[in-house]
C-alpha cells in the first residue's frame, strides 16, 4: 500500500482519521505543556495548531472535526478546576470557543490558500511559499488568538483590559511559530515519502525489524531497507547525521550557554537547503527551534531574560526569521531547479530535432548549422543566467550578513564612549581622594602598588582607543560587503572601481590564507587615482572574482606541483594595477604562478574551454568576463603570460561609455 493509497484509505474512514487527528493533536497540547508555559496559561510555540493545518492540507477538512475535539481536549483540563456551577459553565463555553476558534482559524488559513493556489503543495515557488505563510500561517492564528483571548477574558482568567493585548500577541505569535516550524516538515516529509514511493508497509516492516533486533550491524541495515525497496546512501546519511550534529553543539552553544555564535547556523541551515532539500532544510531548522526553545523556557542562552514576555517574543521572532528564511531559500532553489529540468528538456528535444535534420535532404544542411549556433547561444545564455544566480544568491548572503553585523557594532561603539566616559569619571574620583588625602592608609597603598595603579591611568585610553579602531575595522569590513553586494540595474551608474576591486578581495580573502602546500598569498595593490566611470558595478565584480579566483586556482596548483616534486617553497603573490591612460582605464591582475603556454593563451576566452580537473571548472568563467568587458561595457580584456613566470589580464574600460 503506498502512501497515496494510505491517504485513500485515511481519508474513506472517517472517524479513524478524525480521532487520530484529535489524539495527535491533544498529545502535542501535552507536550507543548510540559516543555514551557507562561502565567497566562499561554506556551512559547503551540505545535498543534502547526499540525492541524498540515494535516487538512493534506487530508482535507473532513478531519476539521478532529482538530475541534483535539482542541477541546487540550483545554479541558486547564478550565475544569472550580466546581462551582457558574463557573463551570464559563469555562465550558471557554473551552468549546476556543476548540471552534481553533478550528475556524485553521480552516480559514487552509482555505485561503487553496483558494489563492493550484499547488497541493506550498513550497516548490516563492510565490506559493509566501502565500501559505500569509494565509496559513499569519492571518488563520489571528482568528485563533482572538477567540482564544475572547474565551480567556470571559471565563475570568485574565483580566481583558490590563492582559489581553499581550497576551493576544503571544498567543498568536506562538500559533505562528508553531505552524512556521511543524507544518512545513509534515508536508515535506509526506512529499518526500511519496516520491520515494516508501509505502506504510515496508515503514511497519522496517519497525518492525528494528523492534526485533534483526537489524545487527550496517551491512544488514542496507540490506533489509534494500529489500523493502528503499533507497539509502551511506554516504548522504552520514553527511546529514554530521550537519544535525554540528546543528545540536552549536545550538546548544548558543541557547544553553549563551555564547554568541547563533549567526553560525545560517550557513549551516544553507547547507540543509542545498544539500537536502525540502526535507532537510525544514528539519535543520525545527531541530534550531526546538534547541532554541529548551533553551530559551530554561532561562538560557541569548533570549533569556527576566521579563518573560520579552524572552518569548525574542525567541518566537528567531523562530519566525529562521523558517521564513528557510522556506524562502528552499522555494527559490526548488524554482531553479524545475527552470532547470524544463530547460534540460528544452534541450533534449532540441537534440532529437538535430538527430532528425541530420537525415534530411542537402537542402537542410545549412538551417541546420544555424539551428546548432542557436544551440550554442542558448547554452552560454544558460550559462550565463547559472552564475548570475550564484552571484545574487551570495550577494544577498554577504548583504544579510553585513547588515546582521552593523547593529552590534553600532551598540559595542555606543557602549565604548559611555564606558569611556565612566572610566574617567572613576579616574578622577579617585584622583580627588589622591589629593584630599596624599597619605592613605598602607592596605589602600599596597593595593595600589598591587593592581600598578598609575600604568592603569596610563593604559585605560589606549585600551578604548584599540576597542575603536576594531569597532572601525568592522565597519570598514561591512561597508566593502555592501559595495560588492550592491544590484545592477538597467542603466549604467558611477562607480569607483578600486573600491570594487577592494571589497571582491576582501571576498576572496580566506583563500589567500596559507595551506599545507604554501604560504599566505600577498595582495600587492598598485593604485592610480582613477574617475569614476559609468559601469555595471555589479557585473564587473563577477569580472573581478572570476580572474582573482583563476589567479589564486594557478598559484595552488604551482605550489602543489613545486610540493610533490620536493622543489623549495616560494613565495607567491597577486598583483592588482590600475592607471589611468588616454580617456580609458585600465586594470592590471598579475599572479606569479607557473603560467601559460601559447595554446592554452589562444583559446583562454574560449567557451567551456578549461585546464581545471573534473569539478573544479567549467570553462565559462572568463568567457563570460569578456562578453561583460567587451560588449556591456566597449572595453576590451587581454592576457600576457609566460611559463613559470605568471600571467596578467589586462582590462581596458572607456572612462566615457
């Protein structure tokens, strides 16, 4: 039975659906409890409601019946503790308002989306995946918090005008962060189940193999998924195993010890998306929410705080930033990939319609040779859209991160100047109980002479002026990563090219560090005052990276041939030149690597040519620089190489264009 049928036979009966809606439902309400929960009897992230829009997204509403009961299951308890009569009855009411508030809520976010949508599932486009978030899972808890304050005030729990309008924000946040966290894994864990075609059956077998430990070592793993007819890759598991390790430390590092290092979980959830998908990535991040959370309600890591609330909304927003980051990631990579499988077919029947013109008259022969330059066109057009792509998806990495690393900077120069100020202000107190009383008592000088008091009033301004010039280093740091980050548009803009060489180095410059094979690469900048000229800043930092990357890929493989041949280390440098000639500049990138021959000069330029092993290039890096240089901007790009002496490129751009 495979996971679509199960669906069928889920689906055909109806009461057990419904009452495992409301059993799954009312065990996760549990679990939220015991986890984290505030005075307001409100908890941080509220799961259920995650699940209740993933299974009628994927079940329909004929299991909303389910979802009510599970909700009044969930409250009953919390409002059953008076046996008062009137009182009884209020919370009666509260808890059926809540149940129908939780429904309706649900039930409004699913059908919007369906409605807005012909896709089953919400997050293959951007435009889907945003659709969702907004309908599911923004304005559905709207209906559900407000139903849910509603019932609160009128059973007496909370007072309406002094709690209810944080608490409605809490609790709707927390129906939003739980649905931002658990929905997106449902969906994604049953799409990847029916792509894999994995059915209910062989998952009980396989349970059912674990359960009786027949399943002794790896080899007998592989074995009896393989003979259930599931597709597993040793080496993919364990890749995925190490990224949800690396997840776990430093999500504990960061939530349960307080260590700042949560930025680093953005590169490793970007690897989620690229490396696993959908699946992967949703996973990745819930397992970041979930170490966030247990952190967090502990009184832990960078949201604690005393006021609860505020720790609550800290932790519901990363909550919120992380999955909305992932989603959108993994919708826009899913987006590529399926221009790219249409555009593979594009080119598939392309080919077959080579194969058949082949065989036609002599008449054809020539629209053929057209047909194949057309081809080749739409090859390097493709190839060109590929690494656009790649350079907008890491601008708009580098541009997050340099904007994540301007609020603290700007907090930590704040801080210096009033620490600054305190200091002196110390300083000069105690230097007034220097002068009203030039002989202090001896414990008062030995401790002076202990802590050298008079090398402290020396050091103290140099220690805020180092903190200064760091806080401005950063800054500095920042500002080239926008400059490089920043977005062409359709017309040329004025541009100062030396601080687009800057900031592409500054890119580059974790592999200029020194390696096993050689030591540091030195940048030796050779600048001219130069104009600034009409340009597309952003194409000619594509220009910039693709020859700074060659020239340090030519200087590893010197050294790594000088290292086997057990020849002496050298020292290798980058030289980067600009000056200014006759209504032109030109820009000079020389490497003393091994360099070129004569052959490979002539073809340099050409399309997918390369000396690069298997994975290691594609040949279109400077194919693509000289069509920018030459046709975007009437310039012109040229090469001078000799062998075991280096190579440089020499660029020429009109200052008028």
């Amino acid at each position: 039975m495979t996971a679509r049928k199960s669906l069928a036979w889920l689906q055909k009966f109806h009461f057990g659906s419904i009452l495992a809606t409301a059993l799954v439902y009312d065990a996760l309400a549990e679990l939220s409890r015991a986890v984290a929960s505030t005075p307001n009897s409100v908890t941080p992230v509220w799961p259920p409601d995650g699940f209740a829009v993933g299974i009628v997204l994927l079940c329909g509403r004929g299991v909303l019946p389910g979802v009510f009961l599970g909700s009044l299951g969930a409250n009953i308890q919390a409002f059953w503790g008076d046996r008062n009569l009137i009182t009884l009855l209020l919370s009666t009411v509260a808890v059926l308002g809540i149940a129908a508030g939780t429904t309706a809520g649900t039930q409004l976010g699913t059908y919007l989306f369906k409605q807005s949508t012909r896709s089953r599932y919400p997050f293959s486009q951007v435009s889907d995946t945003i659709r969702f978030l907004v309908y599911a899972g923004l304005l559905g808890p709207v209906v559900n918090a407000t139903m849910g304050v509603g019932m609160l005030a009128a059973a007496g729990k909370i007072d309406f005008f002094e709690h209810a309008p944080s608490t409605w924000l809490t609790w709707w946040i927390s129906n939003v962060a739980g649905i931002f966290i658990l929905t997106p894994l449902i969906l994604s864990g049953y799409r990847y189940l029916k792509l894999n075609q994995l059915s209910c059956r062989n998952l009980s077998q396989l349970i059912f193999h674990v359960l009786n430990r027949k399943i002794v070592n790896p080899h007998s793993f592989q074995g009896v998924l393989s003979r259930l007819g599931i597709k597993v890759i040793p080496s993919k598991e364990i890749e995925f195993l190490f990224l949800c390790l690396s997840v776990f430390l430093i999500s504990f590092s960061a939530f349960w010890n307080g260590q700042s290092i949560a930025y680093v979980l953005i590169p490793l959830l970007i690897w989620a998306v690229f490396r696993f998908g959908d699946l992967g990535a949703n996973f990745t991040a819930f397992l970041i929410s979930l170490m966030a959370i247990l952190g967090t309600v502990r009184g832990l890591g960078s949201f604690a705080s005393p006021h609860l609330n505020q720790s609550l909304m800290g932790l519901q927003s990363f909550i919120v930033v992380v999955v909305f980051t992932s989603l959108i990631l993994t919708a826009t990579l899913a987006e590529q990939n399926t221009a790219k499988v249409k555009l593979d077919r594009a080119f598939a029947d392309l080919k077959v319609a080579n194969h058949v013109l082949e065989h036609q008259a002599r008449t054809l022969i020539q629209q053929n040779r057209t047909l194949e330059r057309t081809l080749e066109e739409l090859k390097f057009t493709q190839a060109q859209m590929v690494q656009s792509e790649k350079m907008s998806a890491l601008g708009n990495l580098i541009a997050g991160v340099a904007h994540e690393i301007n609020n603290p900077i700007s907090f930590l120069n704040g801080s210096i100047e009033n620490a600054k100020e305190y200091a002196n202000y110390l300083l000069e107190h105690i230097r007034l109980y220097q002068k009203q009383y030039p002989e202090p008592r001896r414990d008062i000088v030995e401790h002076a002479e202990d802590i050298d008091l008079e090398f402290l009033e020396e050091d103290f301004p140099k220690l805020f002026e180092s903190m200064h010039n760091a806080t401005d280093r950063v800054t500095g740091i920042s500002k080239s990563l926008r400059a490089f980050t920043r977005s062409d548009t359709d017309q040329k803009v004025r541009a100062q090219l030396t601080e687009n060489l800057d900031s592409t180095i500054l890119i580059l410059k974790y592999r200029l560090k020194a390696t096993n094979h050689r030591s540091e690469i030195r940048v030796i900048r050779n600048y001219e005052k130069l104009p600034e000229i009409y340009c597309f800043p952003g194409q000619l930092n594509q220009v910039f990276m693709n020859i700074l990357a060659n020239a340090i890929d030519a200087i590893d493989e010197s050294a790594m041939e000088q290292s086997l041949e057990n020849l002496p280390a050298r020292s290798y440098q980058i030289t980067v030149t600009t000056k200014l000639e006759t209504n032109q500049i030109v820009i000079g990138i020389a490497d003393n690597a091994k360099g070129m021959d004569e052959a490979t000069i002539a073809r340099v330029f050409d399309y997918l040519f390369t000396t690069k092993g298997v994975n290691q290039g594609t040949g279109i890096g400077l194919s693509i620089a000289q069509e920018i240089v030459v046709t975007k901007h009437g310039g012109s790009i040229d090469v001078q190489s000799q062998l075991n002496q280096g190579t440089e490129f020499l660029i020429r751009l009109p200052i008028d264009s």
